[in-house]
C-alpha cells in the first residue's frame, strides 16, 4: 500500500510527514500553513491498494494538538463523485487512530470531501454553453491559477445577491453547495432566480486550495475572510468586483467542523430566525442552529469582502455555515439549493 499527499490539493504535501510503520500501516503529520488550531482542518491523501480486493489499513493521524481532536474523529473516504464513506477514528492524545478496510485501487482519504482546483475548473467549463449563465475572469492568482466570477443573466432585475465559497480553502461544503445551485440552473430548473441576478464567485482562493492550506489564501497570504489588505492581488480583485456588482446581498458558504449545528452570522437576529423556520420546513432540521448574536465565534460585525461591502454599498451579508459530518454530497448540494431559494423568497416576499 502507497500514500502520497504530494498532488494538487493535497495535505500534508512533504514526503517526509507521511511516515509508513508496516505494510499496511501509517502515521500521517497534516500540514497547517500558520498552526492555528481553529482552522487545522485539512487532510488529503490517496492511497493506492493493489493487493488485494480489500484490504485492511491502520492510520495514525498525528495532529498536534488534543483540543480539536474530538471534531477530527472521522475520515472520508472515496474519490470524485457521490459516493464518500466516513469513517470513524478512536482519539489517543494528539493523534486520531483508524482502521477500515480499503477497496482495490485509488482512494481519496479526506477530513471534509475533496473539492478540488480541477473540480472547480470543470464546474466553470460545465456553464460555457449555458443562456442562463455567463462567465468573466476576475484575475489569475500569483501562482496563475484562474478565479472565475459567474452570473446568471437577469440584468432586468434590481436585486443582485452575491455567492461565495472557499474564504477557507479546507471549507469543502460551500463548493457542493455552489455546485448544486448551477445544477439546478443547468437542469433548467430556474424559476427561482427570476426576480433576482445571482453572482457565484465559486472559489475565493485556489493557490490556497491546491497547496493543501486551511485558512490563508496562499503560504503567507490573507485570510480571506477577513482581509483588507488592498496591497494583495487577490483581495485587491475581490473587492473591485464588489465595486462593479454593488450586491444587495452576500452569502458566504463555509463549513466550520461543529458537528451538530449549523451557523449562521450577521443578518438580523428576527430575520434569520425566519431563515431558519423556513429551512426546518423544506426538511433541514436535522441539527440546531446558531444564530449568531452574541458574539458566539465571531464578531458582531462581517469582515474582508462582506465589510467592505456593507460599509460602502450598505449590502446585507450572510455567513452559513454547514458541518460536513452525517451529510452526504447530496444532501449537501441540496441545502446550498434550498438556503439560496429561501433567501431570494425572503428578499422577495
Ligand atoms: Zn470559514
């Protein structure tokens, strides 16, 4: 058995933090580009089987630090597609300990489903022959990777809601959640956005995505998130594009590790209340919600892009934030389908 974090999006990418123990037996070291605890959420690895149909692997992931432990006690495994299972680990101090059975051939062993830079290239390709939605480069990262602004094409309409996803580039769940909306427009399904014109900035930060990183959008970079740094590239695009659409609105997708709840940040304490009534109806109370009023996580007030935003054009903003574990790719696409349709209804109604 062979496993290797040195590709695009994978985490650790150092040959040396992958160390083998036996056969069929391995420590793993994930890789965090500034240590921060909050945001070390990252392991990408594939494993190549060859002997057998299935075989038995042992894992030992050496994280470093005890105190997230218990929200890094599963693993996904599978590849591009639906079909991730999630496997769970026992904790022992500082590491997290696995043993499954792994099919023949490659698999991707993740802590949230891969969502990579290709799958996002492949995504935006699927749009080039769409009426309903337009494409425009909003720059190419230091590392000369492509952020692409997407739209869908009602200019008629005075309602523009902006979407976006992978502030955090260990933040998988947004890129489902974007990629079931454009489904639902590719399939035709579009009644939903009749009143409105939706922008989806699909990944904020690839340099940060391809090089295995949780938080900052390159080794060095900005938090994207947060950032107001205009002397960075990318942030200094982001915000030229808030400066052209003038968005009513920002929905900004992330996926905190909190297993149990979903998160919700910066709209008004009775308005999202309302969100979340709406949101248990269409079949999404499966967990609690945290509204975010007190100072829970967060602050009171949005940063980076979303800051910027409200201050200059008086944009309304929203962070969601949706836990990967108990969901499937499926169900996750659906609730990035149904939050969108339950914000345009209540921008609309
Ligand atoms: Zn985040």
């Amino acid at each position: 058995m062979h496993i290797t974090g040195s590709f695009d999006g994978g985490n650790p990418q150092e040959v040396q933090s992958i160390v083998s123990t036996g056969p069929d037996s391995f420590v793993i070291y994930p890789f965090s580009e500034d240590e921060d605890p909050g945001y070390k959420f990252r392991l990408d690895v594939k494993v190549l089987q060859e002997e057998a149909a299935t075989q038995r692997l042992k894992l030992r992931i050496h994280w470093k630090d005890e105190l997230y432990n218990k929200y890094r006690n599963h693993l996904f495994a599978g590849n591009t597609g639906l079909d991730w299972i999630c496997h769970s680990g026992i904790i022992d101090g500082e590491a997290v300990c696995f043993e499954f059975e792994l099919p023949l051939g490659e698999t991707h062993l993740t802590l949230n489903p891969k969502y990579d830079y290709e799958d996002y290239l492949n995504l935006v390709q699927r749009t080039e022959h769409s009426s309903d939605i337009s494409r425009k480069l909003i720059t190419k990262t230091d590392e000369d990777r492509e952020v692409w602004l997407l739209a869908t094409d009602n200019a008629g309409t005075d309602l523009r809601i902006l979407l976006t996803a992978r502030a955090h580039p260990y933040e998988t769940a947004g890129s489902y959640c974007i990629e079931g909306i454009l489904e639902e427009i590719l399939d035709g399904r579009t009644e939903f956005i009749r009143d409105v014109q939706l922008f989806l900035i699909p990944m904020l930060c690839p340099d940060g995505v391809s090089n295995g990183l949780c938080k900052l959008s390159s080794v060095g970079g900005e938090d994207i998130a947060r950032s107001h740094n205009r002397g960075d590239r990318l942030v200094s695009s982001l915000f030229s594009v808030i400066d052209e659409i003038k968005p009513h609105f920002i929905l900004d997708f992330h996926n905190w590790m909190l297993p149990d709840r979903n998160g919700l940040f910066y709209e008004r304490p009775g308005w999202m209340r309302r969100f979340v009534r709406l949101m248990n109806q269409k079949g999404h109370g499966d967990r609690d919600w945290i509204r975010g009023v007190n100072k829970i996580f967060f602050s009171r007030q949005p940063a980076g892009l979303k800051g910027y935003a409200k201050d200059r054009y008086a944009t309304r903003c929203m962070t969601v934030e949706y836990p990967w574990l108990g969901r499937d790719v499926r169900q996750m696409k659906s609730l990035g389908i149904d939050t969108v349709k339950t914000l345009i209804h209540l921008l609309t109604k």
